[in-house]
C-alpha cells in the first residue's frame, strides 16, 4: 500500500474499522468469524483505494460492431493525430502567435487552413461541437429575426440535442413549414416575410423517411433564399467527405454537395464520418462570417489546442489522399467483409488453441451487420462477420456482463442465447484481449464462488447468473 499516500490508507482503514465495530456491536458474529473478517481488512482498504483512485474514463474495447457509436466515444482518432497532440502538449505552441510578424495571433488560423484548401470554401471555423456550431450560427445570424424550418426536420439527436430548443436559445423564432412528411418549396416561400432572417436545412440524420414523403432539392432551396437576399445554413450533422456509394450506402449527403447546392452556411461535426476529434465545424460563405467571429459565443464555443492538433492531423490525411486507411473509423467502414471473415475466423482458431476445451463454449462465425452509427446513414447496413458465443454454463447476458467487467471492458452484443463480437470495431492488437477475458471467466467463477457474502457479491452473483 506504500503507493498510496498515508492520510488516505488512514481514512480507508477508519472506515473499514469502523463498519466492522458497528457489526460487533450489534452482535452478527462469532469470535472466529470476527478474526476471518479482520483479516481481510487489509484486501479491503486496498481494493476500496484501487477504486477510489481509478479514473471513471476509461478505455473500452469495441465489439459492437456499431463503428460511430456516440456513447463509446466516436472516432478512435489516427496515430499521426495522437502524435501531434502528443507534441503540442506537451509544450508551447503557435496557438494564438503569429511567428512570423511576431505579434499576436488568431487560434482560428490553424485547422481553417487545411478546412480551406479540402473544402474549397472561404472561411472555416471550429468550436466545441456541432450543436454549439449551430447555436453560433444561428445566433450571430438570425437573433431576433425568424428562421424557417421545414417540419419535417425538427429533429432530436441524441444527448439532447432538440432543434426547436437550440432554436429558442439562439434568440432566432423558428417558423415552421410544410408538414412531417412533406414540404414544397412553395411552403417556404409562402413564409418569407421581413422579419425572417434564415432558412434552414438539418440533415436528418438519423432516421429515414419512406413512402410519401417529399422536400425541395437543396439548389431550389439555395435559389430561393438567394433571390430574397436570405442565406441558406444547412447542418449537416455528419460531415461525410467520402464516397461511401461503393460500400451500397445511399444518400449520405458529402459536404462537397451541400456546397455545389449553394449553401451559405454548412454545420458539421468532427467526430462523425470526418473521423477526427470531437468538434462542430463551420464554413461557407465569407460575408456571413464576420457576424460569427465578433459574436462572444464563439469566444464561450471556442476549441482547445489539443482539438487543433488533432483535427488538422485528420484533415492532413484527407489531403494526402490516405483518409482510408490511416483513419481508423474510415479504415473500419471499408474493411472488406473477406479481411472481417478471416479474422474472426483466426480469431476463433487461436481462442480454441489458447483456452481449451474448459469453457463448454462454443464459437462459430455468423453473418452479420455492421453499423456506421454516430448520426450518419440511418438504417443502412455494412454486411460483417460475427463471432457467436455460446456457453453451456453461462446466459448469454452473463457471459456478456462478464466481457463487460473485464479488466478492459469489452463490450459486445447479445442476440438469443449468444454472444456477438464484431471484430470489424476492434483493433487487431485488441483481439488477444478477448480472449484473455473470456480465460478469465473460469478463474472469476471460482473466485466469486469462495466469497459468498457481503455487498460486492450480491453484484457478481447478478453477472455470473448461470442459465
Ligand atoms: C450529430 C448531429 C448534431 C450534433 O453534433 P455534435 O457534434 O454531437 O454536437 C447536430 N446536427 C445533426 C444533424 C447531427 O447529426
């Protein structure tokens, strides 16, 4: 315990002394009983330190197979942006310096130009996410004004993310048109009036609208508002800059089209399909973006420099033309579905070798899908291999909720009374880490086994239900 300062061992074992004076007092043991609970004291203090000293973030593997998955953090980012955050933090940098007038420099500067030269567009901005993109946006260009939306896209994204809501607190009144299913042109030019300062397009992006249902074309949109002396803003959610046609994946807008279409203003975030750290990017048209940068929210909204770093490291990528396969989301979606077979298959060979027969387990491969996920391409699929697991002891939930607990969290998904791996999320170096878990789930039986009491247990007895 000499890791650990002293005044915390102190306050650690207090506690634990304490508790067990209070199950003296009230008379619960045997004196032989009392001697075997003093005894574990020592593993107690420690183990509620290692707890209490754990960062609650912590890495996870990704067998999910859903590749943008928004609670498991987004895009894992490329080697080369690790290493360049890894560079500019830990020391001094350009930031806000402009070396070479010696004066002080803009922070805006620095991912805008790479955004510039890979978007053709004249001004780029980044701040903290996308819906602070959105919320700067329409602040700086339509407070106190109204802003028309079609019905059909006051959308929910996940965490909160409302457009009606970010609308109110933008100081802009939204105006709605058309209906859920359908709105014409002619409904957004039925609302044009001298208070309306915007129109606005959100990407729906993560539900799809089938059967009757129609919007204008993005360029009729555009002519419109350009003839009423309006800008057009599009948020775009995903920011897709790749052709995903190949992998049979339809309709996912590309910033480069919303752009040809006319848009003035284009949201979008960093950590979808970009593939890069999280942040809400902005570009378009020079004349309205005076407006954004003067507005204070964008001082509030503003990105640190380890995002910086990062995100130019990805849009690098895309200028080098290697986007595919130095970043990883990328590299995942492409990932023909022969390499995900062939791994899951030396995966199982290698899991058989390595833990024997033991488990009672049975694993095959199994046809699948994989998910983009993340706000992007709604109920669209990329056929995978899956690896099913199949215990003879365990429930399918506990063999799940064991991978799940696993030094390293796995996390994968259960269908019926298997276990699914899609190693299409996984990392090659992750793979041998599976199946170190699932070696585990023997030891961890046997020692939850002799441990039969107390709180910890009423835990484990609920992850190692067997069937
Ligand atoms: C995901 C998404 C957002 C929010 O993006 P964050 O970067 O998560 O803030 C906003 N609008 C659309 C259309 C989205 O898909």
């Amino acid at each position: 315990m000499r890791e650990y300062p002293r005044r915390r061992v102190v306050a650690a074992l207090r506690g634990q002394l304490f508790s067990l004076r209070n199950q003296v007092r009230a008379g619960r043991w045997a004196l032989d009983e009392f001697q075997q609970r003093l005894h574990e004291v020592p593993r107690q203090v420690r183990e509620g330190l290692q707890v209490q000293l754990a960062p609650s973030l912590r890495r996870v593997i990704n067998a999910t197979g859903v590749v943008l998955h928004t609670n498991l953090g987004r895009a894992p980012l490329s080697p080369a942006a690790i290493d360049r955050m890894r560079e500019v933090a830990s020391g001094y940098s350009n930031l806000e310096f402009d070396l070479s007038t010696n004066v002080r420099g803009r922070r805006d500067v620095h991912a805008q130009h790479f955004l510039k030269q890979l978007l053709q567009v004249d001004v780029a901005l980044v701040v903290n996410n996308c819906a602070a993109a959105v919320l700067l946006a329409l602040n700086s260009l339509a407070e106190g004004g109204e802003v028309i939306v079609s019905r059909g896209e006051l959308v929910e994204i996940g965490g909160s993310f409302r457009v009606p809501d970010i609308m109110r607190k933008s100081g802009a009144q939204l105006h709605e048109v058309g209906t859920t299913n359908r709105t014409r042109l002619s409904d957004y030019v039925c609302a044009i009036r001298p208070q309306t300062k915007l129109i606005l397009r959100v990407h729906r992006s993560n539900f799809r609208m089938v059967g009757f249902a129609e919007q204008p074309p993005l360029e009729e949109l555009a002519r419109l508002a350009h003839k009423n002396h309006l800008p057009l803003m599009e948020d775009l959610g995903s920011g897709c800059l790749v052709d995903l046609s190949s992998l049979g994946i339809r309709g996912e807008p590309t910033v480069a089209s919303s752009l040809k279409a006319g848009v003035d203003v284009i949201t979008f975030s960093g950590d979808k399909l970009l593939g890069g750290p999280q942040a809400g990017i902005l570009i378009g048209k020079k004349k309205y973006f005076p407006a954004i940068q003067t507005n204070p929210l964008y001082r509030a909204l503003r990105v640190d420099k380890l995002t910086l770093a990062a995100l130019e490291a990805t849009l690098n990528a895309y200028l080098h033309e290697n986007e595919r396969n130095s970043i990883p989301s990328l590299s995942m979606i492409f990932e023909p579905l022969e390499r995900v077979e062939s791994r899951a298959r030396e995966w199982i060979s290698r899991a058989n070798r390595e833990l024997g027969e033991n488990l009672s387990l049975s694993m095959e491969t199994k046809k699948g899908v994989s998910v983009i996920g993340g706000g992007s391409t709604p109920g669209q699929e990329i056929p995978t291999c899956l690896i099913a697991l199949h215990s003879k002891i365990y429930s399918a939930r506990a063999l799940e909720s064991c991978l799940r607990h696993h030094e390293i969290p796995i996390l994968a998904r259960v269908e019926g009374d298997r276990v699914l791996l899609d190693l299409r999320t996984v990392r090659k170096d992750e793979e041998e880490e599976i199946i170190r878990a699932i070696g585990s789930l023997g030891d961890r039986t046997h020692a939850k086994a002799q441990s039969r009491q107390g709180k910890q247990d009423t835990q484990s007895k609920s992850f190692l239900r067997s069937k």
